[in-house]
C-alpha cells in the first residue's frame, strides 16, 4: 500500500539554524499538509498546500517557516531559524481530494533544538 | 473553542473485551467529517475510520466501529476484542470543508490492553 515518507526520522539541530524537513507524498495525491506535535500535546496544523501554493496556514505558520514543492515527489517544510520551542514531532500529510477524504500521514520527523 | 473533545485521558481495557472512546464535535457546518486515528509509542499516525456527516449508517472497518450520534454530536470509536497491539494513544479529528482543509484534533485517549 502506498505511503507517505518523511525524512529524516530525527533531527537534531542547535538552535538558530535552519532545518528543512522532507516529505514523499503519496504520488496520486493532490494535497499536501504539514502538522507538528509537541511532546505529550494535541496534534496541530501548520499548512496546507495544493497546486503549488499554499492554500491555508494556521497562527503557528509564521515568517519562519515555508514550504515548497521543489520538484514532482517532494514537499518540503523549512524553518529558517529554530527555536527551542520548535522541538516537537513534524507530520506530514497528504490527500488525494479534499472535502471528506482522509489525510494519510507519514511516520514524521522529530525534531530536537538544543 | 474546542472543536474536538476527547474526555477520557486514559482507559483500560482487558484483552479480547470491547470499548468505546468517546468524541463529541462542535460545528454548525452542515457538511463535516470524523475520523479516528491510532498513533502506537513509536509515534507514527495511522488512519482508523471515516465518517461523513451524511452518513446514514455508522462506519465499519474490520474491529473498529464508529457509533455516530448526530443529534449529540458524538462520535465514539468501538474497538471489538481488544489486543495488546491496540495499546496507543488514540485521536478523533474532524475536517470542515467548507471552511478549510485542516483536521482538528482532540487532546488523545491513551488505551492501554491488559493482558
């Protein structure tokens, strides 16, 4: 069965550094989505993106972060200058239609600033 | 406002037994959809079952069930003949398309299967 991957599975990053996170959405899939969720939390959306933009981003999704499509497999969420407060589990997520459908998740990427 | 409560912090089930993990909602969209995910301790987010809220009949999938109470706003999961693998933390999430293409999630279960 297909399945979303994410690499790396850890990452540990001293703080102030950029990071760029990497996600292989499903291939027929339409929609990508970006989620974090910081140790013993609730999971949280970060973004959503589809046709090459973003189509909607929550309050977490400040100037520190994007993402991109760089070519036809990858998606990709950067954060430019980590903070310690970024050290959580990153998901990404992807879906072939919207509406109704269910998002099916990578195994993320734990993310640690020291 | 909480879009997804999950009130249970922690349950306990025997092996082979049956429970129920509760999910009530809050939307005025006429137009929304439910969905269960699994997350065991090595951390990934499985995908459990869906349900749309036209749905007439609450969804099924293997020994998971959805009991879907509209009027309540309530959509619990129902796990059949719990197995030491189904120890996980469990979340409800609910999409509103009509506003957006985010999930909200609730704050978890975390089950635990007794042997």
């Amino acid at each position: 069965e297909p399945e979303v991957t994410q690499t790396p599975s850890h990452q540990v990053t001293q703080m102030g550094q950029e990071v760029i996170l990497r996600c292989v959405p499903i291939s027929n899939h339409l929609y990508f989505y970006w989620y974090r969720q910081i140790l013993g939390q609730k999971v949280e959306f970060l973004v959503s993106f589809y046709n090459n933009e973003i189509s909607e981003k929550s309050e977490i999704f400040d100037d520190q972060f994007s993402v991109e499509r760089p070519d036809g497999s990858n998606f990709t969420l950067k954060i430019r200058s980590t903070k310690l407060e970024d050290s959580a589990m990153y998901f990404c997520a992807s879906s072939r239609q919207v509406g109704n459908q269910p998002q099916h998740f990578g195994d993320g990427t734990r993310l640690s600033i020291l | 406002a909480q879009k997804i409560t999950q009130t249970q912090p922690g349950m306990f089930v025997q092996e082979k037994e049956a429970v129920t993990l509760d999910c009530t909602y809050d939307t005025s969209d006429p137009s929304y959809g439910l969905f269960w995910y699994k997350q065991p301790s090595s951390g990934e987010m499985i995908f459990l079952i869906y349900q749309g809220s036209y749905d007439q009949q609450n969804a099924t999938e293997g020994r998971y069930s959805l009991n879907f109470q509209k009027a309540r706003k309530s959509a619990n999961l129902v796990i059949s003949a719990s197995q030491l693998g189904d120890s996980a933390m469990y979340f409800c999430a609910m999409r509103e398309p009509l506003r957006n293409n985010d999930m909200r999630f609730g704050a978890g279960t975390r089950l635990t299967v007794k042997p």
